[in-house]
C-alpha cells in the first residue's frame, strides 16, 4: 500500500509561483515513477507532469518551460515547482502512482486546490 499526501496549494497571482508537495508512504519510493494530475472545475483530470526512477521528466505542454518536477528519494517526496502560474492553471492538483511492483495499485492523495487569481 502506498499513501499519498500533498500539500503547497493555496491563492497566488498571476505570474506568481508554488511548490506542490506529496509525500508517499511506503517502501520502494525511490523505484517507481510518480505523477502529478490536475482537475479544473467541469474539466476532465489531465496529466500535468511525471517523472520516473531514473529520473526522467516529462511534461504536458500546458506546463512545459514553467513547471518542474522532481523527486527526493530520502524524503519520499516529489514535487511540483509552478512558475509565471495563469489563471487557467487553477486547479485541484494531485499525486498519482502505481507504486512497487509488490504493491501495484492505482494510487491518489487527496489533492490540493491551486488557485489563481488576481
């Protein structure tokens, strides 16, 4: 089992900047590729950016050149660095893995609502 905790949203302007977290329990977190979702109001949950053990990174061009994700293996944590954020970047944005292969599953914290407005 793999729980997942974020944290790091809130309201912020236009052009502003946050840095999602989400902690994972668990053992193995160091090998297996994490994901950052987001879900805006009447919209379908869209990818935002993943990365894998290598790591690797790869982003939705909705946040290509102001998004970086990247991962503290001792921490068990990844995160979500939002820069020159746009209003339609608000969302409630979540952490996604499939986690170990001894405890594959299709793992969701609960989310964190980003905001932004002027």
């Amino acid at each position: 089992q793999v729980q997942l905790v974020e944290s790091g949203g809130g309201l912020v302007q236009p052009g502003g900047s946050l840095r999602l977290s989400c902690a994972a329990s668990g053992s193995g977190f160091s090998i297996y590729a994490m994901n950052w979702y987001r879900q805006a109001p009447g919209k379908q949950r869209e990818l935002v950016a993943t990365i894998t053990s290598a790591p690797r990174t790869n982003y939705a061009d909705s946040g290509k050149g102001r998004f970086t994700i990247s991962r503290d293996n001792a921490k068990n944590t990844v995160y979500l660095q939002m820069n020159s954020l746009k209003l339609e970047d608000t969302a409630v944005y979540y952490c996604n893995t499939l986690g170990p292969s001894w405890a594959r599953g299709d793992y969701w914290g609960q989310g964190t609502q980003v905001t932004v407005s002027s």
